[in-house]
C-alpha cells in the first residue's frame, strides 16, 4: 500500500508518467475549488462520513470507509464484532459527535461524546489518519479506533461490582426478601414465589454483559429474584480503563425496593390448594392484570389445555357466525372425524344447546366446530388470546399452537379445539384467558409489579365476551365444574381434563376356544393418565379474580382441579374487596 504522503519511488513508463500529472493536476484543481468555494477537504468530509455512520450504528457503512487493504484485513463481521464488544464494556448506549477538525499533518480530530449505562457521559477524542485509496481519501485503521479516547497499544476493559440487592416486598408491604440474605418474615409465602440466586444461565450472559454486571455475579435465576432482576440489581460501579489509564469511574448505586403484585393471603390459599401434587395455580385481577399468586409451575409448566381452550374454540365460533344460542345438536357419545372417533369424556351422551354442550364439555360438538372454524381462524383466536406471545413475564414460558398451516387435517383441527393435539399452555395463560373474557375481550397486560398503568387490547367482541361468560356460568352452575362454587358468588368457569396417553381400552371379544385367555377385567380409568385443568373468575358482575388450575396427572378438572379453583377464588374475592 503506497502511503498517500510520500511519491512512490516505483518507476513509471511514460503513458503512465502523463496520465499521473494529469491526476495530479486534478487533484489540484479539486482542492482549489473547495478552496474557493469553502468546502471541506476530502479527509474531513470521510472522517465525518466515518463517525456519523458510527452514530447510527451503521457499520458497514463505517467500514467502507476504510482504505482496500484494512478491508481486506479486517472483514465487515470482525470489524462489526470489535465495535460491539467495545461498546459492550464501556456499557455504551449512544455515541454522538461533535464539530469535525480540519485534518493537520493528515489526522482528523473528532470529539466524540459516548452515553453508558454504568460510567455516566464518557467524552473523549477521536483521531483518524488517513490514506488516498483509489482516488480517494480512505481512513486507516487501527485498533485505537474501536472507542474513543484508545492510544495505540491500549485495551478497553473494565472492573465492576454489583450494589447491595435491593428488596422485594409484597402487594401489602411485608417484605419478601430483604438484605444479603434475602429473609422474609412470612417464610413460607416468600419461599413459594421468590426464588433463587444462582450463576446466570448461558442466555442471559449477553444481556448482563450489556448491563455491566461482573462476570462472577449472582443473580436471579427463578420466581421473583428472576423477573425483578434488573430493578432490584441496582447500577454496577466501577472502572472504564484504556490500558493502565482510567478513562470513567463511577460508585454502584442500589436501586429502591420493588413492590410486587403478589398477595400474601391468596398466595398462600394458591399453595395450600394445590398442596405437594405437580401442577400450579396463578391468579389474576382482571382489570389491572396483576398478578396475585403463582404457586408451583402455574408460568412454566406446559401440558396440553383440554377442554378449558374451548373458551377460545366458542368465542372464535360465536365471532364466526357458525353457532349461537338458538344452535342445537345431537345426543352423542361420539363423533367421527377422518373416520377416527373422538369420544365424550368417558363415554358419556352429550348434547342439547350450545350451551348445554359447553356446560357439559362436549366433545363431540365442539371438534366439529372446530373443524367448521378452520385452522386459520383458530390459530388467529387463539393468538389473540395470548397463544404464541411472551407473556410479558420473565422465565415465562410461551404457551403455542401449530401455525395453521402445520396443524395437519381435519381430525387435528378438531383436536386441537378441544385443547388435544399438539396445544401447550401454561395456568397462567388459562388464567389470562378467563381474564380476557371476564374483561369485556379485554386483554390486559400481565405484570408482577403493583401500581403499574393497566394496559388492555380489545381481543373479541364485548358482547361475544358476555355470551361466553354466560356459558362458562353455567358450567358451574348446571355442568361440569359443580366443585368451584362459591356460595353466594356468581363464578364463572371451564373444566379440562388432558390426555396425556391413549386411554381406550382394545377391543376384546369372548373366544370359545379354551386355549384362548379370557377377555381381562377392565381396569377403572388411572387418574394419572390424564391432567386436571380449571379456569375461572368471579364474580360474574364486575369480575375481580380470575384463576388458571392444572394439577399434572391428577384426574379429572371437575374432581380435581375445579375445588382448588373454588378455595383460591374464594381467597381471592376476600382480598379484593
């Protein structure tokens, strides 16, 4: 590479000898009109190129700005990679720039002025040398340039510390974990929704790194410790250093207490209900949604949701014109669908209104409508429900449906109306969909935080939302969910009960041959072969609660779920009063 400041010494025959004076007279014609006509010199107008690009986090842009050779040096994903790991340490957010200098003995000075989440305002110069490259002024790379304020020969790096964790307390003020050793006076409610610090799992190094946490850091790995983390961590202290040479400090700043939503009566009824079985329960104020309680795995555990989707099955029904409260349907124990039959829960005939089916969980209605629906608007009712979306919470699993077009026939759409197939939801997410149709088809917006600004999407039809409230009082009314009744409160509710294995029995027909066994007695249904799911809230009339129960291989939601759902609503409604 020849350098820009020095004739080559390389001989030139004499074509070449003309058409390099002519070049050169050019370039002396150039600078003499900018000159004349007060434009910046070609090393100002690339250095300004340079940082504004840098500004807007354009590095390719940045990068041809470079002579061919650094180019070819430092390929555009290195070179992307040393600005990012850069800003990555000094915990940059913005870079902005000053007025440009005219270049002096070839370098171009730039004040740069750098915003950091951890050192504060950081300004510092920026010097850029320069080479003419292809007819053109192209800057010189080194590494000094990946940050301002970098001599030759310096490395960025930093030394941090975390403040004192900051504490978390409860919906009514009582602490739920406080000081180094995050104690509470109300052990056993904090030891349920707290959680616990540990080393960060792989996926959030990045983001720590980003924040300024040290590398040996604990922090939040599960339950509240989890979701509050960056609130309750406080801004990390420490040194910004270019080699031995100190370019920021600044001292670690505890952040103030978090308040979250949680309850500690309903909290405690929420873990008391469910008790040592696999499962969890989340409750869930309607208007705000905040968030109550969240005993055992209600926001991680994903099983199949059962009947208790068939809230979303009859609004995207209902909204689709395909039933309504005039529908009727055969007394059935089955229907056929792709010539597989899917049966009522345990055989039994169903049928009568639309309400009727839905009180008693029809199967053998409500997969054929799911079929009438269509994948399409099934997927697109579900997801407006919340299917398919981060909750909003962190360490939250997302609960899904297939995409339409991977659902598969029309035997797995109906399987997947009525909560089978391949469906996977959380207790909070049936809790978030009872919230929904108990707020008018309001969705609101999850959070473990008190006092935050409610926030609600329009999902579904305020009156299809009142219909389907109607039909879910009627299973606890004169359906399936008769054990989640609270006495003088009118409750609102869908059971589930989720397949997990194939629970028909073979075929057996009696053989007069003696050699052949005899048919074996049949076994009563295995509780364990089935999860148990409750949805609910309460009261009908301006709703306060609502819950999400699944207890894992428990049996039956109407036996098994829906009585824990009646001792949290119950909790519940007295804490919100």
């Amino acid at each position: 590479m020849l350098d820009a400041s020095s004739p080559s010494r390389r001989s030139l025959p004499a074509r070449g000898l003309i058409f390099a004076g002519a070049l050169a007279a050019g370039v002396a014609v150039v600078a003499l009109l900018l000159a004349l006509t007060g434009g910046p010199p070609p090393e100002q107008a690339a250095a300004e190129r340079f940082v504004t690009a840098w500004a807007r986090g354009d590095f390719p842009a940045m990068h041809a700005e470079l002579t061919e050779a650094d180019r070819r040096a430092l390929p555009l994903t290195a070179f992307t990679e040393r600005y990012r790991e850069a800003a990555t340490i000094a915990t940059a957010t913005a870079f902005r720039h000053g007025e440009v200098d005219k270049p002096r003995n070839g370098v171009v000075s730039v004040p740069m002025t750098i915003a950091t989440r951890v050192f504060g305002t950081i300004r510092a110069p920026l010097r850029l040398s320069f080479s003419q490259d292809d007819d053109a002024w192209r800057v010189k790379w080194s590494a000094r340039l990946a940050f301002p304020g970098l001599a030759d020969g310096e490395l960025l790096t930093r030394r941090t510390q975390l403040p004192r964790r900051a504490d978390i307390i409860a919906r009514d003020g009582s602490p739920l974990a406080q000081g180094p050793d995050r104690t509470s006076p109300i052990a056993d409610i904090a030891s349920s929704i707290v959680g616990e610090l540990g080393a960060p799992p792989p996926e959030r190094l990045a983001r720590l790194d980003e924040l300024g946490y040290p590398a040996d850091a604990l922090v939040g790995i599960s339950g509240l410790e989890r979701v509050f983390e960056e609130r309750i961590a406080g801004t990390p202290g420490g040194q910004l250093r270019a080699g031995s040479r100190v370019l920021a400090k600044t001292v670690a700043r505890p952040a103030t207490p978090v308040r979250s939503s949680i309850d500690p009566p309903v909290q405690r009824a929420a873990v008391e209900a469910k008790g040592a079985r696999l499962g969890g329960v989340a409750v869930v104020r309607p208007r705000t949604g905040e968030i109550l309680a969240l005993a055992g795995i209600a926001f991680s555990g994903l099983q199949p949701p059962a009947s208790t989707f068939k809230i979303v099955t009859l609004a995207g029904v209902l909204e689709a014109g395909l039933a309504g409260p005039n529908s009727t349907y055969p007394v059935e124990t089955k229907t056929t669908i792709e010539g597989r039959d899917i049966e009522n829960a345990n055989g039994e005939s169903c049928g009568g209104t639309l309400r009727q089916t839905f009180a008693h969980s029809c199967n053998s209605v409500f997969a054929p409508l799911g079929v009438r629906l269509g994948a399409e608007r099934l997927v697109q009712v579900a997801e407006r429900f919340g299917f398919n979306s981060d909750p909003g919470i962190p360490g939250a699993a997302t609960s899904t449906i297939p995409p339409a077009d991977e659902i598969g026939d029309a035997l797995a759409v109906g399987s997947s109306a009525i909560g089978q197939g391949r469906l996977q939801a959380t207790a909070l997410q049936m809790a978030w969909v009872a919230a929904t149709i108990a707020g008018g088809g309001k969705r609101p917006r999850l959070t473990l935080q008190r006092g935050l600004e409610p926030k609600r999407t329009q999902v579904v039809d305020a009156g299809i939302a009142r219909m389907v409230g109607r039909y879910m009082e009627a299973v606890v009314n004169e359906g399936t969910g008769g054990l989640a009744a609270v006495p003088g409160v009118r409750v609102a509710g869908k059971t589930g009960t989720a397949e997990l294995r194939d629970t028909t029995q073979p075929r057996c027909e009696p053989s007069p041959d003696p050699e052949v066994p005899p048919c074996p007695p049949t076994e009563p249904n295995d509780p364990t072969d089935t999860s148990a799911w409750f949805a609910a809230y309460a009261p009908v009339v301006e709703p306060r609660v609502a819950v999400g129960v699944l207890l894992a291989e428990s049996g039956a939601g109407g036996q098994t779920a829906a009585p824990v759902a009646q001792q949290v609503l119950r909790a519940g409604l007295e804490a919100t009063r």
